[in-house]
C-alpha cells in the first residue's frame, strides 16, 4: 500500500500552488534516505518531508522536526551547495508515474544563474531521490547510488544521463480513449481477472484504484476478462475516465479507510473509495495532510508492532514452558490414578504371606477383588515378605499423595496458561504504546519480566489508556477492555451491580460491560454486545462462538487471582459469529 499515481496527481496540484516561487531556506537529512526541506513562500514557511525509504518512500508537507546528525551526510552538504537558497519554478508528475520533478533556479559559486532538477522516484524499495543539472540532463548525484552490480537496466550515478524510469510497456491513463480502450481489452490476457488487468496495464493506478473502477461500474472485480461482454467494457471505460476526469480537474477527497478498531490501514487516496463505506473513514482537506497523519499513524503501528513483538515472544516462550509442564504433570496425573493397584498388590501380599519365602522374584495369587482372577506380583527378592508387602503400600500412599499435588499443580498450571493467552491477546489487542505500557507493567507486577528501571517509592500508575467504548442501536452504552488492567476496572470498580457483563465461555477474551440504565437491556443490545465479547477473544475468526452473560452482581474475583481472572453464576449463553459486516454495523465512540 503505498502512494499511486492517481494520489501522486491530487498532491503535485497541492504542492505547485503552495511551493511555486517559493525559497528553499534550508536542506537537512536526518535520515540515510530522507530529506527535510525548509521552504518560504507569501510569507509562510513549509517544511517538505522527501522519502526514498523502501518502506515509506513520500513526499509532503509536515509538522514533525526530527534529530539531524552531528554531520550532514554528502548528499546534504551537495543540495545546500546547489539548491539551498534557490527558488522552486516548477514542479511537475511525471506522466501518471510516480515520479516528481522539481525544477529549482539557483545561483553557482560563480555567481552565474542556474537551473537543478530534483527528481524524486516513489517506487517501493527502488524510490530515490535524484540531482540533475537541468542543461545537460547529467546527474549530480543521488541519494542513492545505483551501480551495474546493483542493476544492468537503469544505473544512477554521477555524471550520467538521466533516463526515465522504464514503463514496463503500460498505457498511460492520460491516453485514455474510448475506442482504443475497447481493443486493449478485448487483446489482454483471457486468463487475467479484471482488477488486475486494469493496475498491471495502467501507469499509476495501485490495485485500489482497479477496484474502485470496478466497484464503480457496479462489475464484479475478479471477474475473468473473457467473460466480459462489450457493454461491460463501456462501462468500465466510463468509470475508469470519470476518475481520472475527477483527479485532472483538481478536485481530491483525501481519505484514509481503517478497520473498525482502527489497529490497521486498509487503505488511501485522494479519491473516496467507496469500496470501504462500511469502514471508518478519516477525511482530510488536503492530500498533504492525510499523508502526514498517514505516515505519523503508520509510524505509530510500527512502533506498536514492534514493541509488541518483543513482548509476544516473551510471553510465548513462558506459555510453551507451561504446556510443555501441564503435559507431563497430566502424565504424573495419569500414573498416580492407577495407584490403587499397589495398594491391592500390598493387601494380597499379606493374605499370602504364609505362601512366601525371602528369595522369591514373584508369586501367583488369587485375585479377590476381581472374581478370583489369578495374577502375578513382582517381588524383591531381598526383602521379607512383610517388606515387600509394605514397599506396596508405601508406593500406593506415595501416588495418593503426588494425585493432590499434582491436581493442584494442574490447576495452577492451567490458570496461568489461562492468563497467559489472556496476555497474548491483550497484546494482539493494543491500540496504541499506552495499552503496551499497561500490559508491560501488569507482567512487572506480576513478575512475568524484570524491570530494568528501579524507581524508589514508585506509586502504581493510573491508567493511560481507556476501554473502548461503543453505541448500541438502541443507544446503549457498552464498554470493551483492551487489556486486564481494563478488564478489572470495568468489571471490579466501574460497572454497577445491574449492569450486564460478557465473556466468551472457556476462551480467553475481554470483559464487556453493557449500562442498564435502570432499564431492561433489548435482545438487539445484548446481540451486540457479545459479538464484541466474540470479537474481542480468541475465538474472533470462528462461528458459532459462546458468550456468556449474567448481571455484574453475579462476577466475583477470587481472592489471589491474577488481573482479569473472574469466576461468575446464574449465566445465560448466546452463541454469535463476528463477521466482519457485522461489526461494522456496531457503532464506535472514539
């Protein structure tokens, strides 16, 4: 998911009426591979972010200021010799590709007038950011260097002519003709299905806009291209100009479409996707500004995803610990149920006894307590028969013993690994770093890892992060723990004794609190509030999920238990499925 053409478009017209005649004060490089531009323009000063990371590669206006090095990088030092001080003239897409031309008039050390062009290639983990003098199309340099190592199609270095990034032989939307889109589409591929005809064909349109297309002439998108009829191809044509119409005429309508939880980007663009209109969508009135809260937010869930990858594995690790334990300690478990048998080994020893001599391996017996049964007792032939008698009972009240143990181990073993996956999905769950530190700060108190920092009469922390909370058709509240700090607020100290509580039955999930209001809850809210019980679990990609629910009066919480660990009674029991249409149809409160 990264800037397309069609985005590329809306922004350039953005950018040409802030930034043309504008001055380039300043040239920093706070990264290997990013450029941050002080621009002053009618009096007003923009600050230009410019990206050639694989990950990221962008170009926007911003509002963050970032750390800069002790020493500016060569590219850096190069741009403040040629460009910092110039004046922007233009600044032009090249085509529908991705690709940025800034022309910039700057005076040499001569003193003589000159022309640069900046290119700047937004192409995944090929994007650069590239110094041309504008007379000779030479390049200056780059931000990075492409050798013949690193490609013998396009090389970028010093000295070289600048071509074009290839078009690997695409039609440009811009050519976009009735006729000869009505031929094109009866020549491609009869194997290919039709959204990815349309972004693997046209220069600049990413797999969202191809969608879009579809989604707006109202045709199936994985469609095969042979099952297309002439009249479907008309309409295709008409949906795929009316975009393209809609972007060449300066009009944008900046969006960024998330899932209903708003933990992932489901996509962008300058164009409303209403493939999404049952998503949450954040408007924006620039294309400058949804791409700055774009990359500040995709930013943020990749410190998120990051901080919570370290924490999964620790938890992971402890969790395979104890199932590896529970396994054996069921083993234990098992061997210990078949204890009886030493204790009748011991007693028909002792009714045998006069049969026995010292020196004997075994002995045949009656059986007594199974119909007279002959069976055969192993005998050490060391001891005396009453001490082989007693090496059985001894062995039976040994297994007695390692059973109540070992029932209590289990136990313990299975509410920790109970906890534990309450845990993992905790993590899963977390919305922003606040949640994180929570749940970092639960394992600490709970001595699941060490706290590196020691603070001296350190007071528990109040709560930096908030339940989600939610609407239910029929206007009632209802409130969903992301972690089990939440969980035990919500359920032990903000709920009333009246109000509904939800968990999924026998699978780790979170608390959901439903408010009364002194009234009986619909059938429709309670619905509602196990599907995000459901949801919120993990059970969330199964069917037919149980949820239990029972008034907040009847949920106690042991005495000892860990965060989030409640027992309740007097439950009823809904079964839902939490398909993603559903939960859309729930509504947030943010």
């Amino acid at each position: 998911m990264s800037l397309d053409g069609i985005t590329l478009r809306s922004l350039v017209y953005e950018l040409q009426d802030t930034l043309i005649n504008g001055k380039i004060n300043k040239v920093y490089q706070p990264e290997t591979d990013e450029l941050l531009m002080d621009i002053r323009n009618n009096g007003i000063t923009k600050k230009l972010i410019v990206s050639a990371s694989s990950n990221n590669p962008r170009i926007h206006f911003t509002d963050d200021t970032k750390k800069n090095p002790q020493s500016p990088p060569m590219f850096c030092m190069l741009l403040r010799k040629h460009i910092q001080g110039g004046r922007i003239l233009s600044i032009e897409q090249y085509g529908f590709e991705r690709v940025i031309k800034i022309l910039i008039s700057s005076y040499d050390e001569l003193g003589d007038l000159t022309e640069k062009e900046l290119i700047v290639e937004i192409m995944g983990r090929h994007s650069n950011i590239i110094l041309l003098d504008k007379n000779n199309n030479k390049i200056i340099d780059s931000i990075k260097r492409v050798t013949p190592d690193i490609s013998s199609v396009r090389q970028v270095l010093p000295g070289l002519k600048y071509s074009s990034v290839p078009s690997q032989n695409k039609i440009s939307p811009l050519d976009l003709e009735k006729n000869n889109f009505l031929l094109f589409m009866k020549d491609i591929n009869s194997s290919k299905v039709l959204y990815k005809s349309l972004y693997e064909n046209f220069i600049g349109i990413s797999p969202l806009i191809a969608k879009e297309i579809c989604k707006k002439a109202d045709i199936y998108e994985n469609l095969n291209i042979k099952e297309l009829k002439e009249n479907d191809i008309k309409k295709i044509y008409l949906s795929f100009k009316s975009i393209i119409d809609y972007i060449l005429d300066g009009s944008s309508s900046p969006t960024i479409v998330y899932n209903e939880f708003k933990t992932k980007i489901l996509g962008f663009s300058s164009y409303d996707l209403t493939q999404f209109d049952n998503s949450i969508k954040q408007k924006f009135n620039t294309v400058n500004e949804m791409l700055d809260n774009l990359y500040k937010t995709k930013d943020k869930l990749d410190r998120i995803k990051q901080k919570s990858l370290s924490l999964k594995k620790r938890i992971k690790t402890r969790l395979d610990r104890d199932k590896n334990k529970l396994s054996k300690q069921k083993d234990e478990l098992l061997n210990a149920k078949n204890r009886e048998k030493y204790k009748i080994a011991g007693e028909l020893i002792t009714a045998n006894i006069y049969r026995i001599e010292k020196g004997m391996d075994r002995i045949e017996v009656l059986d007594y307590y199974n119909d007279n049964q002959k069976i055969t007792i192993k005998l050490n032939p060391n001891l005396t028969p009453s001490e082989n008698a007693q090496k059985k009972f001894k062995r039976y009240n040994k297994l007695k013993n390692a059973f109540i143990e070992v029932s209590n181990q289990i136990k313990q073993t299975e509410s920790e690994i109970n906890y534990l996956e309450n845990i993992l999905l905790s993590i899963e769950n977390a919305s922003d770093l606040d949640d994180l530190e929570e749940i970092r700060e639960e394992l600490i108190e709970e001595n699941y890892i060490k706290n590196r920092k020691k603070y001296k009469n350190k007071k528990k922390s109040k709560f930096k992060s908030k339940p989600m909370h939610f609407l239910s058709s029929d206007g009632y509240d209802i409130y969903v723990g992301k972690n089990n700090k939440q969980n035990d607020y919500l359920t032990l100290k903000f709920s009333d004794k009246n109000d509904f509580w939800f968990h999924t039955k026998d699978i780790p999930g979170s608390h959901v609190i439903v408010r009364k209001k002194g009234k009986e809850i619909p059938e429709n809210t309670i619905y509602e509030a196990s599907l995000l019980a459901a949801y919120n679990s993990k059970a969330k990609m199964s069917s037919n999920v149980p949820v239990d629910y029972t008034e907040r009066k009847n949920v106690k919480k042991p005495n000892g238990a860990k965060p989030g660990m409640v027992i309740y009674e007097n439950n009823n029991t809904i079964y839902v499925t939490p398909t993603e249409k559903e939960m859309s149809k729930i509504n947030k409160i943010n």
